[in-house]
DNA sequence: CTGTATCCCCCTTGATACTG
DNA sequence: CAGTATCAAGGGGGATACAG
C-alpha cells in the first residue's frame, strides 16, 4: 500500500443496510423492491430506496424500471459491481476468522 | 459467502481515522502518540485516543506504556491486527481500480 | 408496488480547555 | 508528552404518513 485507497472502498460499503442489500443481491441475481424488503429484516422503505440509490449512483447497483400497473422495478449487481465480489469475500472470510477470535479471547477470561 | 460477516470487518475499520491510524502503522511499524498526531492532518487528540483504544479493544492495535517522566507511549499493529493486511490491501487494490472507473465515466460526458 | 415527504433522535465528530 | 472533560454541531438513520 504506497497511498491509502482503503477509504475508498470503505465509502462504497459503508451505510448500515448496504451490505445486505448486496448480499442479497449476489445470492438471488435479481430481486424487486418488496423483495428486497422482506428478505432485510428491519429496513425501512426509506433507507432501502436511499441505499439503492446510492449504490446506484456508485455503479455497483442496476435499477430497471418496468413501464407497468402495478409498478416493477427490478434491482441487479452491475458488472461492475461485480468487482467488488473478491474484496466483500476477503472481507467475509476475516470476518469469520474474528468471530472465532472474539470468542477465543473472551473463553480464557 | 453463505452469511454475511462483511460487517464484521467493517466494524474494525469505521472511524473517520482508523485506515488512515493502520496505514501509519503498517508503514512505521512503531508511533508514539504525538508522532500519529503529526503524520494524521486534521485528527484531534480526542479522535486520536478514542480511535486508538477502540482498535485496541478490538486486539487490533498494541499499546506500550513506558514508565518515564515525560510519558512515552508506542502504538504498533498487533500480531493478530496483522491478519488484517491482505483484507487492506484487496480493499486498497479495488479502491485505486475504483478512482480510475470514476476518472473514466466522468471522462466521457 | 415502489416509492416521497416530514419530523425527530442519537451518535459520531469537532472545538476547546484542562491535567498528571 | 499523552492524554481527559465538557459542550456543541451535523448527519445518518428511524417512524410515520402520503402518493403515482
């Protein structure tokens, strides 16, 4: 690391409900709104369009809109997105390994 | 990833300066306080403790208090914070990708 | 169904002064 | 030198109601 970029990346993750949106969004492909909201327990309409439209305006998401009655809009993980897919499983990956580590320390008190 | 412990890691980097405390570290090895105030523009020294006990906490980050009038104290990455180097580093690696993908679509309107 | 519009609260951060 | 204490500001997030 010559410069830190590390903060680049955090912004793109950072917000309580995006990580959840695209793990959703890598595990199911593509999803509608409601959808979204019934699989991301907690979330309000509010911040799930505030959030969606972030990672919109970031690349990472893909927002199709159907001209529909009842309307359908249709969220996806660009192929863009899809870059970030190597770094949120390095990240996963360490996550765990520190949950075995937590727990590790907090058993030899 | 089967669950999502993204999260996890980013709870070990939100902080407004907590990449900027690893990126000082990693590359000195060993700071003392006034020494990450320095190479840290505009942190404050409250920013700075609070941010630096938290990583602590979290086994992150290594504290050496020396017993000698004027105080001297040292931070350094732990042993375990050093797992979390090729976490930074894929996350530097995208962040640099990621600053020329904006480059190239704010090029092209 | 897929959102907006308001209002409110809390938490992070910052500014500043003080201390062993 | 390496902090703590106190107070204030701002923004992210939540609750609720309304709309195309």
């Amino acid at each position: 690391m010559s410069e830190c970029k590390v903060e680049t990346a955090l912004e793109i993750l950072t917000g309580k409900w995006k990580p959840k949106i695209l793990f959703q969004l890598l595990n199911h492909k593509t999803m509608r709104f409601n959808e979204l909201m019934r699989m991301i327990p907690g979330v309000t309409q509010r911040m799930l369009t505030q959030h969606l439209r972030e990672l919109e305006e970031q690349d990472i998401v893909t927002r199709t809109v159907y001209a529909e009655v009842p309307p359908k809009v249709e969220y996806s993980i660009s192929d863009y997105g899809s870059t970030l897919v190597p770094v949120l499983q390095t990240m996963d990956a360490w996550g765990r390994k520190h949950a075995e580590h937590i727990q590790n320390r907090d058993e030899t008190n």
